[in-house]
C-alpha cells in the first residue's frame, strides 16, 4: 500500500525523471508565443497612422466611392506588413494615397515594392 506522503512518479508529475521540468518549459514557451502574437496583433491595430488610414479608407466606401469588395482588398493591402514600413515617411505617404484612392492596387504595389528596393533592410 502507498503512503498518502510519498512522491507520485511520472512524467508529467514528479521532478525524479524531469518530466514536469520539460512540461514547464513547453508551458512557458507557448505562453510567450501567445503573449507576443497578442501584443502585436493589438499594437497593430490601435497605432494612430493605423487607425487615421483606415478612417480614409472608411470614409470611401461610406460615400460609395468604392465597393466592399474593393474596401476588403485596401484593407488587406494596408494590413500587409506594417510594423516593416510604418516609419518610412515615403512609404506612409504612398499608403495614405492609396487609402484615398488615388492610385489603384497594381499600381500601389509596383511603388511600394519600387520603394522596398531603393531601401533594403
């Protein structure tokens, strides 16, 4: 019969084999995976050039200038890779144009990767 005090062993419960040290490891790690993801998600989103882009945008379609599936496509683009270029001035006024709709998607992207050119990382 086994004491009510004595050590339950296996792998995910005892510290004799190192079960439950690899398990905290994985545990950990997974929390910051998710914490980093989440805090960027939401930067992303509540950063001011951000939000005034999508106001623009916003703007457009409440006046029919554009369709929702052209406003879902803008959105997207604007999404894409932001924190990569949101302190290059070129590249925020470029963004901010297309918010306005005075170039098209193609178009847009030709400059924007033009740009990404002329400044490699």
């Amino acid at each position: 019969m086994r004491d009510a005090f004595e050590p339950i062993h296996g792998p995910f419960i005892a510290c004799d084999d190192g079960g439950t040290v690899i398990f905290l490891g994985f545990f950990i790690i997974a929390a910051l995976l998710v914490m980093a993801l989440l805090t960027g998600y939401l930067r992303k989103k509540n950063h001011p050039e951000h939000n005034s882009l999508m106001s623009l945008l916003k703007e457009r379609y409440a006046r029919r200038d554009i369709g929702a599936d052209e406003f879902r496509e803008r959105g997207i683009i604007l999404e894409d890779a932001y924190w990569l270029d949101a302190d290059d001035p070129e590249m925020m006024t470029l963004k901010e144009r297309y918010a306005r709709c005075e170039m098209d998607s193609r178009e847009y992207v030709k400059k924007r990767n033009d740009l990404e050119a002329s400044h490699p990382p």
